[in-house]
C-alpha cells in the first residue's frame, strides 16, 4: 500500500503554502531576518504544535507567517514544498497562499507572489510539477480588505487561476464575501472556499449558492445532511478534505471516525490533501497514509482518491485524462 501511495500521480488541491514552513527554514529565516521568535529552540517549537480547535492552530500560523519577509524567502518556502512534492508523487498542484497575512506587516505583495510565483514556474520547468496558484482571503478581515487585496492583485493577475476563503471559519459565513467573489468571477477567476470544516453545513451552501465555488475545502460537515450530500453527488462537487488537519484540529476525535472514506463510496468527489503539512505531521502521502493505517482503505478505493484529485483540478480535459491513464496502469 505504502509503495503504491507513493507510486500514484496525484495532484493537491488544499495546501497553504504559510502551512508548509518546517521549523527549520522558520528559524533560519528568523535569524537571516532578525526576528525574535518566543520559542528558543525547534524542538520547544514542535511541542507548542498541539491544538484543541482551529483558531488555535491559525494564532500560531500568523505568528510563524512573520519571519517570510523578502521574496527569496517566499521562493524558498515554495521551492521546498515542491521537492517534498516530487518525492511523493504529486504530479499537479494548487496551492493558496494568504496574501493579508503579509501585506497587513508592510510585506510587498509583488514580493510575495513574484517569489511563488517563480519557485512555480521553477517547478514546471525541472521538477514537471504543473501548478494553479490561489489567492485566498483571509475571513476574520472585512470584505472591504478582501476587495482592496483583489485589485492590488491585479497587476498580477496572470499568476493565479483562482480565489478563495480561508481563517477564522465560525461568525465568519461565506455570504460576508459575497461581493468580492462575484467581482472576482467577472474578472475570469474561479473560486473555492473553506466550509464545513468546523462550521455548520449552512455555510457549505452558502459557499455553493453564494459564492458559486469550483469546490469546497474541508466540507466534511456535509455527511450530516442529506439533501447536501446528495447535491453534491448530483453536481459531482468536489471536496478537498484534509484528514491529518482534521484530527489534529479536533475535527474528528480519531482517524478511524474519518468520514473520508463513506462519501466516497456514496459517490462523493472527495480528494486528499495535508492543508498545513508542516503543522499536522505530514505531507499529502502522510495523509493517505494515515488513512490507510487507521481505516479499511481498499486499493480500488485509493485509486479513486488519485483520479479524483486529477479530476477535481483545474487541469484541462486532456491534461487529466495523461495522469488519470497513468493512475490506472500503476501498481
Ligand atoms: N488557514 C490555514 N489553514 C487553515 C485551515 N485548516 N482552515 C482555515 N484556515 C486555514
Ligand atoms: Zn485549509
């Protein structure tokens, strides 16, 4: 099995780039930026990674954030997630990144997305790992923030395919952005959000109704209400789930009470992803790993998770069909 989730082209569509900084580039980077961290070493760092819910991950995220400061460093964080990325299979990627994060301290936001950006472009040219960048806002700010940092980004609009919601998900509902995706799908932008993740399944329809999502991030929620689990299987309406995340984050008490595996096999488009692989123990072979450690997980049934990711991609049709050929001879 373990060869097998190695061996299989697979694309990963939820992952933030912030969410990738190991604490060894976040300590070298502290100490080639000058910036005094409340933890003396990295061992002290990992012990603070344990958290009950998901606003106390994120206030130890923006605080790990602040040591990116010039684009090199942007470049080297994406640059290191690729080659993990190569590794493990991964074939295609959609990464988000939180651009508030940084332009709220004085960060440049050409500094951030040109050193993605190019650490991308690097990672088609000699890892052949094709990328989709998105944008994503961060929801505990206004929707006034989000639109001021959609038109900063449109000088840049040529590096990223698409928007999307993430932070903070309770009090914060999908419709509190309604303008601001509407504005961004006339500009040619797709969308996604985060829902269903901590939150009520009523923000997963929001994000659906509202927002007009491409895909759900996390939506793991759904399982409780059956006329959104059927429109999802009806509309094929992928959801980009995290299950490391989702344990770590006291989603799910246990891996073995995971969800994953019962939407898929009701018809779901479920996809696996690691979201913040540096903070939750593992990149996205760690999180098909774990599945299949913790739940009866089939090989049929991990084939179709890869073609899935393939399938839930931004990826052309003919792009999709090369790596979904693939999957099925593998193994
Ligand atoms: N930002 C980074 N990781 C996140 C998550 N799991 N949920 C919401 N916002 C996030
Ligand atoms: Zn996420």
């Amino acid at each position: 099995m373990k060869a097998l989730i190695y061996a299989l082209p697979k694309a990963e569509l939820h992952i933030h780039l912030e969410g990738s900084l190991e604490p060894e580039l976040l300590f070298k980077l502290a100490e080639k930026n000058q910036i005094k961290l409340a933890y003396s070493s990295i061992g002290e760092l990992r012990k603070a990674y344990r958290f009950d819910n998901l606003q106390q991950f994120l206030d130890i995220y923006y605080l790990g954030a602040e040591v990116l400061q010039t684009e090199q460093d942007f470049y080297d964080l994406t640059w290191a997630y690729l080659l993990q990325c190569k590794e493990e299979g991964v074939v295609h990627v959609e990464p988000c990144f939180d651009p508030q994060i940084h332009t709220d301290r004085g960060i440049d936001f050409g500094s951030v997305i040109n050193g993605i950006s190019r650490a991308l472009a690097d990672g088609e040219k000699t890892l052949a790992i094709s990328s989709f960048l998105i944008l994503a806002f961060l929801r505990h700010l206004s929707e006034e923030s989000a639109l001021q940092t959609l038109a900063q980004a449109l000088p840049y609009r040529e590096h990223f395919k698409a928007v999307g919601l993430d932070s903070s998900e309770l009090g914060h509902p999908p419709e509190k952005f309604k303008t601001v995706f509407a504005k961004a799908r006339q500009l040619g932008l797709l969308t996604v959000a985060h829902a269903g993740e901590e939150g009520p399944v009523e923000y997963i329809w929001q994000a659906l109704d509202l927002l007009k999502v491409a895909r759900i991030d996390h939506g793991v929620k759904a399982f409780a209400d059956q006329a959104l689990m059927q429109r999802l299987i009806d509309e094929q309406m992928p959801l980009t789930v995290c299950p490391l995340s989702n344990t770590k984050l006291k989603v799910f008490a246990s891996m073995s009470e995971h969800n994953i595996l019962q939407m898929l096999d009701r018809g779901v488009k479920v996809t696996v992803n690691s979201d913040d692989p540096a903070y939750f123990g593992g990149y996205i072979a760690a999180n098909y790993m774990a599945l299949a450690t913790a739940l009866p997980m089939t090989i049929k049934q991990l084939k179709q998770l890869a073609i899935n990711s393939i399938e839930a991609s931004f990826l052309d049709a003919e792009s999709k069909q090369q790596h979904i050929d693939k999957i099925i001879i593998t193994g």
